[in-house]
C-alpha cells in the first residue's frame, strides 16, 4: 500500500502556508510525496528542510499535468480518491481503498470540474466546509492511523513525548 | 461535554488563511467556539457568513487575556487540553478527558513556554512537525467522531453526499 497526495490549484503566495500545512500533513500521517500542480521553491525548499532534520524520504515534486499524474496512477493499478464535501462519507469508502495504492487529490478553493469525474472515488471527511488539510488529515488518519507512530531511524532530531515541556533527542 | 479552542498567537495577515481554517475545523468537528488572541475581523466576519449559511451557533470571540480564559475554564471544571507535538500521545490522553468539558489550546509558530505548565494535559497527535489545523481535527475526530454527521435544521444549505458532482439543497 501507497499513499501519495495531488495538490491542485495552490496560487501563489496566498495559498502557500497551506500548502505547505498539505505536505506537512501528509508526511505526518503516513504519504510517500506530494505532487504539487504549481512550482513553488519555498514549499519544497521547507519541506527538504523537514526531511533532513526530522528523517524519512518524503518527497514533494512538481507536476504540469495533473491529469498525467492520475492517468499513471491508474495505470498503476492504484486508486484516486478526490477529498471534497460534496462527495460520499469516507466511512462508505474506506473498505474499497484499505490495502491498495491511494491517490489523495486535495484542491485549493476551486477545482477542475473534471476531478469529479476522473477520480475514482469523490469522498468526504464530513458535509461541512473546513479545511482541506484536516480533511487530508483525517483521511490518512482513518486509513493508516499506526502511521503516526512510525519512528525515522534516519533522523536527526526525535521528540519524547513528555508531559510537560519539550524533550528532543539530537542525533 | 462541551469543547471550545483558544487559537493562540495568530500573527496578522500571514496567520489569517491559517487561523480560518482552524476555526471551520472547529466548526466542522464539534466545537461550539473559538476564542483568538489577536482581533481579526476578518477571520470573524468569514466565520460569521458560514454559520449563517451552514447553520448552528458556533461563534468566535476576542480575548486579550488568554490566562483568564483558561483560569476561568478550569474554576468550571473544564480540563484544558494544549496541542503539541513535545507532548503525551493522545491515545493515553483521551479517556481521562472523554465525557468532560475540553478546551483545546492551539498555538501558532512559538508559544508562551507558561502554556506547558497550566494546562492540564499537554496533547500530541503523533511527534512529526505538521500543522495545527490537522492536529486539532484529529483531535476532535478521536474524541468525537460522530460530531462530523451533525446536521443543522436552521442551514441555508445543506450538501447531499453524491458519487459525483456537487449536489446541495438550499432552503
């Protein structure tokens, strides 16, 4: 099983704390990358940064052909679930998805209407408007939740839980 | 139960997409409300524009003291609850707080170091640097999963969950 993320539709400075907020996300909860439909140095340059210090081989690279990407995915044999809240509840979902290779497409504000077409999957973390990160968030929770526990033996820098203050190890 | 979220440390501008999306997150997984430390009329005024769309009676209020908000808390006997990756995993967090009222501390970049030491439980979903806005929906999910199903009979507009496309009813 694989997970990786389809960022659509990031506009600029407007949109890349976000962004940003997306790869962090996905990396958190267990996604191999991010495809990120805008070049953007400073999101990438951020994320690296997070992968030297903090481990793994978390990847984020830019695409300008979405539908290239989802076509491959397909190919691929894995599925495409496009995260919106006008689509199926997740719970509906998760059965049919659970073990094989997941594309999670997450837009900005507006998103080709095509997408609803071309995903395999229309999917909601509730009928509300939030937030695409906490709905990637939520999804990848609900598909993998060991993934937060996964450990970087790679890592320069490790947390220990601790109930009080912050306790790191340096590597 | 009842839980509310102080969103601490909002910074102006480069905060506000940020600060938005943790208060529709609130929203959307069962919070009544959103206390900021920084007065953003915007951020007020977008939320304000949901709930009267969407429905219900989430709200967002200013505080300039968010020690008081917390003492006040605690003397209702609230349990306060501050997110953070340095902290406890919640899965050995959540039944002592299951049933009670929980107000969930979010910060932005830096917090005051005191926030550590007043709360009763220093909170992380995973030890992984990702994004407030993911760490309090995960929360919330964990704590309340059913909170997403909520429907609203005052709404304007309610989605229709669909396979494809968009599908709403106004009223």
């Amino acid at each position: 099983m694989k997970v990786v993320v389809l960022r659509l539709g990031h506009r600029g400075e407007r949109d890349q704390r976000v962004t940003t907020h997306v790869c962090l996300t996905a990396r958190a909860f267990g996604a191999e990358g991010v495809y990120l439909t805008t070049k953007d140095e400073d999101v990438k340059r951020n994320l690296e940064d997070v992968v030297k210090r903090w481990g793994g081989s978390f990847w984020v690279r830019e695409t300008d052909n979405w539908k290239k990407v989802i076509k491959k995915w397909k190919e691929g044999g894995g599925v495409v679930c496009h995260l919106t809240m006008y689509g199926q509840d997740m719970e509906d979902v998760i059965n049919k998805i659970k073990g094989r290779d997941v594309l999670f497409v997450v837009g900005a504000e507006k998103v080709p209407p095509e997408i609803y077409k071309i995903s395999d999957y229309n999917v909601a973390i509730g009928h509300q408007p939030h937030s695409e990160i906490s709905a990637l968030a939520v999804a990848l929770y609900m598909l993998m939740p060991d993934a937060l526990k996964k450990r970087y033996p790679d890592a320069r820098i490790e947390v220990l839980p601790s109930e009080r203050g912050k306790k790191v190890v340096r590597k």
